[in-house]
C-alpha cells in the first residue's frame, strides 16, 4: 500500500495493552506495523476506526516508540460518543482496530528549545500534552524551566494517576495538581486552571503549551496575554468533528483553517477571535 492510500484507508493496529484510568477513560497502547516512530509527533492524531460503528480523531497520549517491525503508540479515550463509548467496552487486549494517521500539526517543541515551557492541561486535554511532557523530560538540557499544570474536576477524575507524583522529580520543574473543588484528603490546590496561573511567577518570554476544554483555554490564555506573554508563544490544541483528517471534506472548518490539517495546534494569535464566537 502506498502512502497517499495509507491516510485513506485504515491500517491493522493490535491493542497491546490496556490500561483503565477513570470510570470513563482508558489508555491502549497500538502495535502499527510499517510504521516508525519517527512519523509521530506530539500533538498529532490518529483516526481510529471501528468497523460497523465509526471512526473518530484521538489524540496521541505518549511517545511513539519503535518496537519490532513497527511502532507502539499510545491514546487515551474517554468516552463521550457512540464510538469511543464501544472502544471502551469492547475493545480489549490482543483485538485488531483500524487506524489512519498520523495526522496534523503538533506541539512546536524544536521551536521551544532553549525557553523556559508552560504544559497547563484540564481534564482530558492533559493527553495530548502529556507527550510534550516526556519529550521535554527526555531532552531536559534543551529546555528552561518547567511549569505544569493539571487540573481536574476531582482527584477520582485525574488520569495518568499512577505517575503523577514522578514529576516532582523533573528537575528544575514547578509542578501543580489542582481540582475544581475541595475534596476530603485531597493535598493538592483547589481551584480552576487559569486560577493557578494567576499565582505563579512566569517568565514573559516562555512557551506555553494549553489544552483542555475550549473556554478553559480561553481563560487560561487570556491570563497568560495580561501576564505579558505574547499571543504567539501561547499554543492550544482545538478538537472539532472530523471526518477524512487531511482537510478535504471540511466538516472540521473553523473560521479559514481546517483543524485536522492546519492544526489540531494553534497559536492563540492564529484562532484567538474564532475562539470568542459562538458556535464555530
């Protein structure tokens, strides 16, 4: 198969593992045959497709490594429609999906090298910049300093849960978990995540990466302009219904760009007045 029919038609992908996060969340990690890690960046998507019910846009959640005669992959669905609710239920270790992809345009991680990084992540947006995370762990001499911010309703609602703690060992790195209201033995701050990023001391010239839903972008990123960041170094990934993921059958048309092709990644500079009007 050539790679122009590649991106059309999906590829075998073998669930090697899955891995239960919340009561609506789970992680499965993809065997890809033919394919290399090196097609994968953070910030991409992958089409994945279930035959009899649909295919839908999911983030990549970690690094992509090279294993075998092919890649291992990772995405994280919650389940929120017909398709992901019956990847959830049904999908199990050692099945066979259909994937397309990867897709779009990722995290500008090179462009970010030598700055201090912000990740500011809610809910579920936390996925897709969770390989940010590792990318800039892995390459730590290049970069700044680190500031992270997750955010979740409750603690019962925070994924990756199991290695949450390890990133207070990131050196040189400022890392803050929060949820939307108190909760009994809960540690951590309270509060919504543009609340946490008025506290903080950041410095103007840093990048910052932000995902979650819409208006906590919004927010988060309007907090980031008045703390004197420039608009062009505030980077949100968008999520619009999607169909073909190469910009051809424009379901996913947000002002002049096409999502699954000039994004999911913008800068906030590119999409910021699309993101005030209802209903785009």
């Amino acid at each position: 198969m050539v790679e122009s029919e590649a991106m059309v038609i999906p590829i075998r992908a073998e669930v090697r593992e899955v891995r239960e996060e919340t009561r609506d969340t789970k992680t499965y990690k993809l065997y890809i045959k033919g394919k290399k890690s090196e097609e994968f960046r953070p910030g991409q998507f992958l089409m994945i497709y279930l035959k009899g019910f649909g295919e839908i846009p999911i983030s990549l959640s970690d690094l992509a490594h090279d294993l075998e005669d092919g890649v291992l992959a990772t995405i994280t669905v919650r389940g929120v429609g017909v398709v992901s609710r019956y990847l959830l239920s049904n999908v199990r270790e050692g099945d066979v999906i259909g994937v397309r992809g990867p897709f779009g345009r990722g995290w500008p991680v090179e462009r970010a090298k030598g700055k201090d990084i912000l990740i500011a992540g809610g809910g579920i947006g936390f996925a897709p910049l969770r390989p940010v995370l590792r990318y800039v762990w892995n390459n730590r001499e290049e970069y700044g300093k680190i500031f992270l911010v997750y955010g979740a309703r409750s603690p019962a609602d925070m994924i990756y849960r199991y290695e949450l703690e390890s990133y207070r060992s990131i050196p040189n790195a400022e890392i803050h978990f929060t949820i939307d209201r108190a909760a009994e033995g809960w540690k951590g701050e309270v509060g919504f995540v543009p609340d946490v990023l008025t506290k903080m001391k950041l410095s103007q010239q840093l990048v910052s990466f932000v995902c979650g839903p819409e208006i906590m972008m919004r927010i988060a990123s309007k907090r980031l302009i008045e703390a004197g960041i420039d608009p062009e170094r505030i980077f949100v990934s968008l999520e619009r219904r999607m169909r073909c993921g190469m910009g051809i059958c424009g379901t996913c048309q947000f002002g002049p760009y096409y999502v699954c092709r000039d994004g999911p990644v913008f800068s906030y500079s590119e999409v910021y007045r699309y993101m005030e009007v209802e209903g785009i």
